[in-house]
C-alpha cells in the first residue's frame, strides 16, 4: 500500500503513509530523504458480477474475498451489480451469509437483480442511489438498470437521488453497474448504457468525483469519462471472450477476478487481481 509521487521515494512509518521529497535538511551523504507524512490511502474493494445460483459461484465469491491478506485489507467493499444470476431471494440470501466479515460494503443492482428483492433483503433504497462513507470517501452506488432489459439507462429520479446524496462530500466514487463508454466488444456495447452523456451531466455537477466504477462486461477495463477514471472490476463468475463471435461469449473456467482501487491525496490506483487457484480448483 503506497501513494506514488511523481519522482519520490515512499514508505510506510506508524501507519501513516510517507512520501514526498524533502530537500531542507539532506542526509549526512548528501541523499534525499523522506519526510512529509500524508494520509492514509482509502482502499476500495471492488467486486462485479457474482451472478450467485450455486456453489460453484458462491465458492468463487470466497475465494474473491479472500485474495487479499490481511496486511492489505480493504477499507470497504463494493460491488457493482450482477449480485444474482436470477434476481432470487435465496441468491441475495446467499450473498448476505457471505459478506459476514466486519468491512463495510456497497452495492447497486444489475441487469440480473431486481431491486425489489434487494430491496428486501439488502436494504437497497429504492429511490435508486444509496451511499456509504469511509474516511473521507463517500460512495454512491447507481440503478441504471431497466425492467426485464439487458442494457442501461441513468433515470433523472436516480441522477437527483445520486446527487442528493453525493453533493456535500470532500471525495465521491460514483458506482454503476453499466460502464458509460463502448468496449469495442460488439455484443458488450449493444447492452450498454444508453445515455451516457446524463452520467457525464452527474459528474460535472460532482466535481469531487474521483472514479467512477462499473461492472458488466466481465472483463477488466480501465479507461476515462468526463475526465475521470472509469475501471470496471472482472466477473467472478466468467470471463468475457474477446472474440464477439465466440460461443459461449463467456468462459467459465476462468479465475474470478476483483480491482483493488488506492485513493490517495495524488490521485488514484486500480489494480487487479485474479484468483488463479480458484479457477483450477474449480474445474
Ligand atoms: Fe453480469
């Protein structure tokens, strides 16, 4: 865990993570050396595409949330949409049992959930945007979802709501499960999110908004919108091929994959990560 400064040295003292040069008072050899302390990097999380049904997806969800040791545990979980393959009470049941841990975590709807249920059983707000505060990080997750439909399309009712609930904060990350931009994936792009440009609206009108994480496209994708980063975290339960003729479209064997998002006081740092053990145990 680390905030990177352009040129600097960095390391990690009492918790507090170390960077920055300082050129006031060099060392007895004549090297730079650290010492401004800035704050702890918030580490989101970030799951996608759980499509929970059975065993085998809830292992994978096990394993996802286990692919982190405990010297980086993150600061919060969130994950955008897809929690159910079938939109069914025991599948959102199952999810519940499995995120039992002390993180706090998020989540919005996909095109396989049904708010509703969600609702129900997660404690989803209905009005279509909820939020969850850790540090000085606010997250405010989306229902860009549309009733028995593939694609997405951000609603003004969920656009206020998301406002409303992200306009005094100091940092917002902004969680949908549709991504706002194509992937050049041809089938992917056919059921995507229909009016970008109302996202684009939402995150001018946030100008606190450092990132904006998606889902959907099963597959890693780390681009910008609106002058911000846009990453979507892998599925859990198959990878997107990149072929767009290939059948099936996905590939079940692969390793459940999840992004690891650091936001720091410089900006912020995805990575991501692949349970490789899971998918060959999983076979
Ligand atoms: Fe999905």
């Amino acid at each position: 865990m680390a905030v990177v400064a352009d040129g600097a040295d960095e390391r990690e003292r009492g918790g507090s993570v170390v960077t920055g040069w300082d050129t006031h008072e060099p060392q007895s050899n004549g090297n730079l050396h650290c010492s401004v302390t800035l704050p702890l990097v918030t580490t989101l999380l970030h799951l996608s595409d759980l499509h929970l049904d059975d065993d085998l997806a809830r292992g994978r969800l096990d394993r996802a949330l286990r692919i982190l040791p405990p010297s980086r545990r993150p600061d919060l979980i969130v994950i955008t949409g897809d929690l159910a393959d079938h939109g069914r009470r025991e599948e959102y049941v199952d999810l519940v049992s499995a995120m039992r841990g002390d993180i706090p975590w998020i989540v919005c709807p996909g095109n396989h959930d049904d708010p509703a249920l969600m609702a129900q059983v997660l404690g989803w707000d209905q009005s279509g945007a909820m939020s969850l505060d850790v540090d000085d990080v606010r997250v405010v997750a989306l229902d860009v979802t549309v009733p028995g439909e593939d694609h997405g399309h951000l609603r003004p009712e969920v656009t206020d709501a998301a406002f409303r609930a992200a306009e005094d904060a100091e940092n917002v990350v902004l969680a949908l499960h549709h991504p706002p931009v194509p992937l050049g994936h041809e089938y992917a792009d056919s059921i995507g999110l229909s009016n970008p440009t109302a996202l684009g609206d939402l995150v001018i009108a946030l100008p606190r908004t450092r990132l904006v994480v998606t889902g959907h496209v099963h597959t890693a994708l780390a681009t910008t919108f609106a002058g911000r980063p846009v990453v979507g975290a892998p599925s859990l339960a198959a990878a997107l091929r990149p072929d767009p003729a290939a059948r099936p479209l996905t590939d079940a064997g692969s390793a459940p994959g999840v992004a690891l998002h650091e936001l720091g006081p410089d900006g912020v740092r995805s990575s991501f990560h692949y349970a490789w053990d899971a998918a060959t145990s999983a076979a």
